[in-house]
C-alpha cells in the first residue's frame, strides 16, 4: 500500500497499458480518475474493478486534444479528489502514414492527442500537485528510429520525450519527477492496426534477444515504478523496456 491516500489521473485509462497502470496503481493504495473518450462501458468496467481495489475510482469522458478539454477534466478531478499526486499522460491516437504523406488531419491529430495534451495536461495539473508528485508519459520506438507507416505517430512521440526533458528540469524545484516509459513493441490492440501486422510481429520477435513482444503487463510496470517514491532520483529520462529490441 505504498500510495495508500495519493490519487492517480490517467488519460487513456480504461483499455490495454492505460487499464493496467490504473489497476496496478489501485492496488497499492492509490485512488484513482480515468479519462476515456469513446466507451463508457470500458470505462465503467474499469472503475468497477479500481474501485473492488478498495479505493476511490472515477471515470471522466474527455477529447485530451483540446486544451479547454484536458484543462477542465484536470480540474473537475482535483476538485472531486482534492488534489493530484500522479499524473499519466497515456491516450494516445494516431494516423498510420508515410512520412511525405502527411496530411493537416494526421498532423494535428497526433501532435494534439499525443504531444499537446502531456504539456497541457501538466500546466493544467501543476497547480494541484503537491511537491513531489510524478508525470509519466507513454512513448514508443518510433521516437527515435524508423517505423513504417508510424511517422506522425512518431514525431509526435518524439515531442513527448523533448517535452519530459524542458518539464522535468522546470519542475525540480518542487521536486516533482517527469519521465517516460518506452514499450519498444508491446501485444496491444493498438499494435494489431499495423496494415502489415503478422509480418511485422515475426520480425521484431526475431529481433529481440528476449524472442517475444511485451506485454500491456509488463510496461505497466514500469510506469507504476517510476510513480512511486522509489524512482524519486530518476527525472527528465526515457525508460526504455523493449526486451532488447533497441540494441540491435
């Protein structure tokens, strides 16, 4: 019960890497909000299951793309919960696209959804986080190495490690960490989109030396650690847990 009497926001936290922090982070204490936007049975379904934990659980339907949005959610959960001590930057939402192919709509809805919302998320949050409290955003491989296809999802993922660099050393005063967690290729629904997905998941598990993808498990993991006061020392930094993908 290490966060017993902390309160957790996460955006995108009621399917896959996004439900399993939430109920990682419930079962150590922490009361916990979940932002979704399309399903409310989803989210019900994981409040439900935050709140058997033994803690508060709440759901909040919110487009985090829109500044007005992600800044009237962090609010209404601050005023519900009384403060904010972890926040988890994890929607994200993509078009699968060449780089010189690119359209305004790819851009925007990447850069928005991904990028825009872990900083205004964060301005928003900041004034209700108590000193020492912790950010976590979700990244990818795409960030720095070639993906086909996932070029706007990229740049985009490339924006939220800048941006965990600028926050973390803005925010060390109060001594609030900011990181990212980094999946490498993780077994998600969210993977299963790729117009080439059986051919890319046989070549990435020959790739990895530990001969498998990750799971929505295992990265939850990491996010939960770097949440808790065990990485207090560790700020501004991409945690990378791909099995060993990025080595080759």
């Amino acid at each position: 019960m290490e966060l017993k009497g902390k309160t957790a926001f996460l955006t995108g936290g009621t399917r896959g890497i996004g439900r399993k922090v939430a109920e990682k982070l419930a079962a150590m204490g922490c009361n916990v909000a979940v932002n979704y936007f399309r399903s409310r049975d989803a989210a019900n379904d994981t409040v439900d299951a935050i709140r058997k934990l033994g803690v508060e659980g709440k759901a909040y339907r919110a487009n985090v793309g829109r500044v007005d949005k992600i800044t009237a959610v962090v609010n209404q959960v601050a005023s519900d919960f009384g403060k904010i001590d972890i926040f988890v930057s994890n929607a994200a939402l993509g078009i699968y696209t060449k780089a010189l192919e690119i359209d305004e709509k790819a851009w925007d809805i990447s850069m928005r959804t991904n990028a825009q919302a872990l900083l205004f998320g964060t301005k928003a949050v900041e004034p209700h986080m108590p000193d020492g409290g912790k950010i976590v955003a979700l990244s990818s491989l795409g960030s720095t190495r070639y993906i086909p296809g996932y070029a706007a999802l990229g740049v985009s993922k490339a924006a939220i490690e800048t941006l965990v660099r600028y926050l973390a050393y803005e925010l060390a005063p109060r001594s609030i960490n900011v990181n990212a967690a980094s999946g490498g290729f993780i077994d998600t629904d969210a993977l299963k989109v790729f117009p080439n997905y059986e051919e890319m998941l046989r070549e990435v598990i020959k790739r990895t030396p530990l001969g498998r993808v990750g799971t929505a498990d295992e990265l939850a993991d990491v996010v939960v650690f770097l949440c808790t006061d065990q990485a207090r020392w560790i700020t501004g930094q991409v945690l990378i847990a791909d099995g060993g993908y990025s080595l080759l």
